[in-house]
C-alpha cells in the first residue's frame, strides 16, 4: 500500500497562465491526475469505480500558492488521504520542484462518494476504504517524508 503517492509532472506551455507561469488551473488538473493515479495505484482506476458505479466527487478545494512554477520545471506532486469519514475524504497535496526541492504549493480536496446515477452521497464500501492508508496531519510518516526530500533533493515516483 503506497499512503503518500508521487505523480510526476513537466511543466510545459498548456500550463502556463499569461504572465508565464503554471495557471491555477494546471493545479486543479495536477491535482486530479494525482489523485486518480494515487486510487489506481491502490486498486482502483476510474474503470473499477464504473463498475461499482459509485465514486468520488470533489465537494471543494483549497490551494496555498508559495513559489511559482514556470516552463520546464519538473515538479513532483506529493498526495494522500489525510481522514475518511463515512462519505467523505480529505486528501492533501503538497507540490515540489525537483530541482531544489522547493515547495510551490500546499492544498487540500475535501470529496465525497456518490452513487453515479443518482449522484446522492453514499457510504464508502469496505473494500474502497481499505485500499487507502491515512495518513493524519499529525503523522510522523509526514516528516519524514519530508527530511528525505530536503535530503535527496525530492526522489521521483509514480510517472510521467
């Protein structure tokens, strides 16, 4: 079981806002790409949750920008699932350029599981909750993690 997950990422032009540096937007979508890969990791890819015919919505997101990211930086997007309540989950990102381990941007996607077809919230099966590690904010798995980052300059997982 992977708790924090590492999805890779370039930035290129299609990221970029007009001031030349990753839109917001780019975030959201990171942020997504980080999360679906995280899930299929785990067991479940899109397809799995077709199946069910339930899975996650985001109900809202939150992001702290600190340090711009800009054209052919390569960043690492560091997600996990912080708590899981009976409907809903709080994953938390952390976004870091490679280079020198910088961190650009924290945030947070509070989602909640739906049935698809009637799009009403629904209990998180047992075999769902499972397949996801949490890690609290309070973890030391969180620190550490962090000590070997500043100490390996980041160490790229997932792919790209």
């Amino acid at each position: 079981m992977t708790a924090i997950y590492d999805w890779n990422h370039i930035v290129c032009e299609r990221d970029l806002d007009d001031l030349g540096h990753a839109n917001n937007i780019s975030y959201l979508k990171w942020m997504q790409s980080a999360s679906l890969a995280h899930s299929a990791a785990q067991g479940w890819p899109i397809e799995a949750y077709r199946e069910l015919g339930r899975g996650w919505v985001v109900r809202s997101h939150s992001i702290e920008y600190l340090v711009s990211a800009l054209l052919g930086d390569r960043i690492v997007v560091r997600t996990w699932v912080a708590d899981l309540k009976k409907v809903t989950s709080l994953r938390r990102y952390e976004f870091i350029r490679v280079s020198d381990a910088a961190v650009l941007a924290r945030s947070a996607s509070d989602w909640a599981f739906i049935d698809y077809a009637s799009g009403t919230p629904k209990r998180i099966p047992p075999e769902v909750s499972v397949a996801f590690e949490i890690v609290p904010d309070n973890d030391d798995t969180l620190r550490a993690t962090s000590a070997v980052r500043q100490k390996d300059k980041v160490s790229p997982g997932g792919s790209i």
